[in-house]
C-alpha cells in the first residue's frame, strides 16, 4: 500500500528541535515532505507575504525526508507547498512541535496553529502540535508515542471539512502524562502591558510584557486538563462566524 504523504511545517524555522523531533516521529508513519520557514516565525499567526518576494532551497538534513527553507510566514509554507513543491495533495499537514503552549487564546496568535488552520481552509486534514516547555533543550520525545498515535487516528477518521486540532502536550516526563483529553478552548487572555525605555540616545523604546490570566477553572477546559497532566485536544475551526447571534443580530439590525 502507498504510504501517506505528509506535509510537516512550523514557526520556530526549519533547523528548531521541535520540528526535527516532530519529521522523524513523521518518517516512521509516512512519505514527508518539509516546507518550513527558514527562521523563527513566531507570533506571526496567519500572515502572510504580500509586498516582498519570496525564495526557498532544498537544504540537506538528517532524515529520508525532503526538506525546503522558505523566506515566509507558516502560512506562506503551506500556500507554497501545495502550489509550488508537491506533486499531489498530502493526506495530512502536522505543524510544530511548537516550543511553548498554543493552548487557550494563544491560537489565534500561533503561527504554528495558523499552518494548521490553512491547510483545512484547503480541505486537508491538519495538526497542530505544541509543547508547554520553551526551553530549546527540551523532551520533545516524551510524546511520541502519542504524537504518533493522534495523527494515525486522524488518518484512519478525518476530521469533518474545516476542523483542524490543537493539540497542547504538558511539560512532563513520560510516565507522568496522565493520557489524552478532548477539550474545549479555555476561556483566558494576555494582561498585556508595554514595558518603557529609553536608549543612550534619549530615545524611547518599549518591550511588549505581561502575564496569562486563566478565567476558566471548568473541567472540559484545555488549561485544566494541562493543568492536571494530560494532553488536551480541542478542534478548532476557521470559520468564525457567531451563529448563535445571527438571528438575533438580525432582529436588532432590521431598518
């Protein structure tokens, strides 16, 4: 049987140990192909490169894989993957393994979410996977069992047209993780707040600073099930119409 081709991407560049870890749990599943940003994209959510062009070369890395550097955003690596490099659709696009939590509100922000997020806009199957360790020598193996697992299952049941999964991986040992859960998206936010300076020249500048503020203690919640050792899972969906609204707004808007 043909071996499925997937598609692997991220924000942290191409060379980040989450993603190496992330194309050789990868290799052991399918045929993979790597287009990724040639350096760190994070935070860039779904941008994408609309007034400078954009170059990309075939860089030479451990692995069976294929691997393309590309001068754009996570967003950019897929459009151009699916335009440019693949031969044929891939049967499943994996972002990450993203250094620090995409959980909660941060995946609106989360390049490494906004890969996962175009490829279901083209009708692919997608995951987005994280890790809540920032640290560039952190345990990305700790997972891979799961890792593996989740895109096997995804493989086996595709996900309804225009959901993709966040996936969020707790920063602990193997035998500690508690298991998977499926959650809903926690209600919480940044407390933002900017940081000013002044350079030896008189001049101010600010750097962005803040804390996470979780107002959402519910069990079906991600930060919770993180909270408590597991994987949490949400499906997420691009479409980000207020349904429930739309007859009320309607009724509110009549002239």
């Amino acid at each position: 049987m043909e071996k499925p081709l997937i598609l692997v991407t991220n924000d942290d560049g191409i060379t980040a140990p989450g993603i190496r870890n992330l194309v050789s749990f990868m290799n052991e599943i399918g045929d993979v192909i790597v287009v990724a940003p040639n350096s760190p994209q994070s935070g860039k959510g779904h941008a994408i490169t609309i007034n400078a062009t954009l170059t990309y070369e075939e860089i030479n890395l451990e692995g069976p894989q294929t691997d393309y550097a590309l001068s754009g955003t996570p967003v950019d690596c897929v459009k151009f993957a699916l335009d440019k490099v693949l031969t044929r659709k891939p049967d499943i696009v994996v972002s990450g393994i993203n250094h620090g939590a995409n959980s909660s509100i941060n995946v609106i922000y989360s390049g490494t979410m906004s890969a996962a997020v175009e490829a279901g806009v083209e009708g692919l199957q997608a995951i987005g996977f994280s890790l809540l360790d920032f640290s560039w020598d952190a345990d990305f193996t700790q997972a891979k069992e799961y890792i593996q697992a989740i895109v096997k299952k995804v493989l086996d049941n595709p996900l309804p047209k225009g959901v993709v999964l966040n996936v969020n991986i707790p920063k602990l040992a193997k035998e500690e993780i508690k298991g998977v859960k499926v959650c809903k998206q926690a209600h919480a936010k940044w407390e933002e707040s900017f940081d000013e300076r002044v350079n030896p020249h008189g001049k101010k500048y600010y750097w962005l600073s803040g804390y996470f503020n979780n107002m959402d203690k519910s069990e079906d919640a991600d930060e919770t099930a993180l909270a408590e050792g597991y994987i949490s899972i949400v499906p997420v969906k691009f479409d980000l119409t207020a349904h429930e609204y739309l007859k009320e707004l309607d009724t509110i808007m009549k002239f």
